[in-house]
C-alpha cells in the first residue's frame, strides 16, 4: 500500500514525504501486589507532508490498509492544506548512508504470546506479596512493546526499521505513623530477565525505608553530590537551549556555538548510534541518519540539536534529532543523552548526596532559574548516613554547570540517559 500511496504522490508536482508505522503492545498494572489491569494495544497509521510553494501540509490517517480512493482522497486533502497553509517548507532530507545500530529488536519480545507475558506480571505481583510486610505497600508496572517505521520522500529517501521495547517500574509506600516513598523506573530494547523484576523492587523498598526516616535538613550553601536522576532534571533546563528551533526564534539562551558553558573536562553527548540504547535509531523522523552528535565539549558548546527544518534556517546540517509520530509533524528531540564519565572516584564522597528532585517543569528554561523539591536526599559523614527530604534545591542552571568541580568515573543509565555523579556549587533551603 505504501508504494501505491507513492506510485499516486510521484504524479503530483509537490514535494512529499510519507512516514508510516505500526505497533503492538501489551501493558500490566500491579497496584497493591495485585495485578489489577492488562491491555493489549495496536496502532497504525501514515502521516503525509506536502511541500508546495514554500508551504507546509500535513495530515494522517489511521491504519495501513486503505483503498485506492481513500489514498487519492488522502494526497488531495493534504495538497488542499498546504496550499492555505502559512507554515514554511524548506525542503526534505537526501538520501544518505545510515548507521546499522545493533541491539534495537529482539524477537523475544515480538514473538512473546500474551498469554506468556501476562503470566509474567503476575510472577512481578506474586515476589510483591513475598517481599511486603505489614507497613509496606508495593505497587509496579510492566509493558513490552514492538514498532516499524518508515519514511519516504521525493528526494528518494526510502528506509524502514522495526525496534522493540521493555519497560518496568516499581513504586512503594512505607506506612507506619510516618510515610516514605521509594520509586523505580527501567527501560530495555530486550527481554529482561526476572532479576530485573526483582532489582526494581528492591530499589523502590530501599528508597521507602530510606525515605521513611528521612526529614528536612538545616540549610545548606555549597558543594552538593548530585545523583543521574538529580543531575537529570537541572541538565534538562539546560539542554532545552541547545534545540535548533529555539536558538532560530530566540527562544534559547545561546545564539551561536563556541561559547563556554562548563568547566574544562565536563563533555556533553547526544548519540543515536548507541547499541541496544532506548533512545537509538539508524534513522530519524525525517529520513535523517542517526548519528553520535557532540553537544559541549570540554565545557565549550560544539552543535545545536536539529532537525532538517532549523538546520536549514541557521545554515547548519542536520544532527538527525526529528521526532515524531504518524499523528505528528516533526519536531526537535534527544536521543541518548550521555554525560561523559569523569576520573573521580565518588562513590566514596561524604557530603550532602541529592538523588531525587521533582518539578523541573516549574523551572525558567531561559534564565535557568530552578527550585527543585528534594524527594530523597542523604548526609554521609563518617560512614554514617541521613537522609532528608522536602528541602528545596534553588540555584541556576547556567550557574550550577559552570561550577561543577568533580565527575565521576562510574556511569549510570535511567532510560536514555546515562550520567556519572557530579559535584557542584548548589543551595538547599
């Protein structure tokens, strides 16, 4: 049906480019140790974009398997839209070689019955029942799910791949006069083994009794070891200023390349071509290869995050950064995002340790202003340690880069995004 849709498009004089996809999935919610909701998914679709004149249309229609005239009646209406369209069309990706990226599809995962994958989860709820006790409350979830997508477009861009996906969390609530929280969420491109299912678990129930005796500390001004996920929510302020679209409407703090932004030996990636990494792909939305882009190097800022539409507009080249859905236009997004790892070793440091915060959407992303919740943090003095929590962490994103004084050697992954600890300058009211 694909090449029918082109076969009808290739008559037309307008530009074109089809994305389609199409998945299935199974999701399984676990609350209170019992597994309480199963659903099976499936998805479809194709999404169309015209160029003509300088203008943009698009529309989409569900499922793959459309008559002729539907089709015809599709590449009409979208013609339609661009013609009274006012978004600007600068031109699709070429062709170019993409990337073979290991490890994004296993059949495991595509070939697994439901039923199969359902008896797991219930596996996931029964070791909750073992591992509660009378002021524990566990809760989790578990989804697998397999994709293939493709792009098309009349520069003769022609690609297609498929990826699978495994995603766990686990969340537990430790109740006994007091209350703490622990939580734990985990992506995969494969089948995990139960040991996952288990190791999710016991972070959540560690983080609760940690949680459980947790208070709110004293103020602190100074040095602070901030965990991936702490690290996570301020780097995300920042990284908002390096999307090719805000850069071109002013939206970003930054204007050009070259500027410093962090001290020497801190060096910022975002890399498509990572294998089995959650956040890889051979190919963007646009056809644009996947590729390993150099963001900040030794604190200087090396590359914005494009697409094929800004990379245009600031005369730069793609990094391959459009994603998108067959219900969406393309818009600028990460990959991996990976800190490269330092030659500290921290996981010895005694200080203020912040692990969790929550509430980075609060934060100014052009003046990196941010005040961030604590949701676990901890006091390691002498072997001892005390965690707090609700403190608030306030500073600037901008600031808090500039002053980072140590990374460590020793990375870790939560989703696409994979850091070492960092210290830094921070205030905690």
């Amino acid at each position: 049906m694909i090449e029918e849709l082109i076969g009808i498009l290739e008559r037309e004089n307008v530009e074109w480019e089809i994305y389609w996809e199409t998945g299935r999935g199974g999701s399984f919610r676990i609350e209170r140790e019992r597994l309480e909701r199963s659903q099976r998914k499936f998805h479809s679709g194709i999404g169309l974009r015209i160029g003509y004149k300088g203008r943009l249309g698009f529309s989409y229609v569900t499922g793959l398997n459309h008559d002729r005239k539907t089709l015809e009646e599709f590449v009409k209406r979208t013609i339609k839209l661009a013609r009274v369209s006012e978004v600007p069309f600068v031109g699709f990706p070429s062709p170019a070689k993409v990337p073979r990226v290991e490890g994004l599809y296993d059949g495991r995962i595509d070939e697994i019955p439901f039923e199969e994958a359902h008896s797991l989860a219930g596996e996931f709820a029964a070791r909750m029942r073992e591992l509660k006790d009378d002021s524990l409350t566990l809760s989790g979830s578990m989804a697998l799910a397999v994709t293939t997508y493709g792009v098309a477009n009349s520069n003769g861009v022609r690609l297609e791949a498929r990826g699978t996906g495994m995603s766990v969390s686990a969340y537990a609530v430790k109740k006994d006069g007091k209350t703490g929280s622990g939580s734990y969420y985990q992506t995969y491109r494969s089948l995990q083994p139960f040991e996952e299912l288990e190791n999710a678990l016991l972070s959540a129930i560690e983080e609760a009794r940690l949680s459980y005796r947790a208070r709110k500390m004293k103020p602190h001004s100074g040095e602070v070891l901030l965990e991936p996920e702490a690290f996570r929510a301020v780097l995300g302020i920042f990284l908002e200023n390096l999307f090719g679209d805000g850069v071109y409407h002013g939206r970003s703090r930054f204007s050009r390349l070259g500027e410093d932004v962090a001290p020497e030996g801190f060096t910022l990636i975002d890399d498509a071509t990572v294998p089995g990494g959650v956040g890889s792909f051979p190919f963007d939305g646009e056809g644009s290869p996947g590729e390993r882009t150099l963001l900040v190097e030794d604190g200087v800022i090396r590359s914005f995050l494009l697409d094929e539409t800004y990379a245009r507009f600031l005369k730069l080249r793609s990094t391959g950064n459009a994603v998108r859905d067959f219900r969406t236009t393309p818009h600028i997004g990460t990959s991996n995002v990976m800190v490269v790892p330092g030659d500290e070793n921290l996981g010895d440091f005694e200080g203020i340790v912040v692990r969790k915060v929550f509430g980075e959407h609060t934060a100014n992303p052009v003046s990196g202003d941010f005040s961030l919740t604590v949701e676990l943090g901890y006091a390691v003095k002498g072997g001892e340690v005390v965690p707090f929590r609700d403190n608030m962490l306030v500073g600037n994103a901008f600031r808090l880069l500039r002053s980072i004084s140590s990374v460590g050697k020793k990375t870790l992954r939560r989703g696409s995004f994979i850091s070492p600890r960092v210290v830094a300058e921070v205030k905690l009211v």
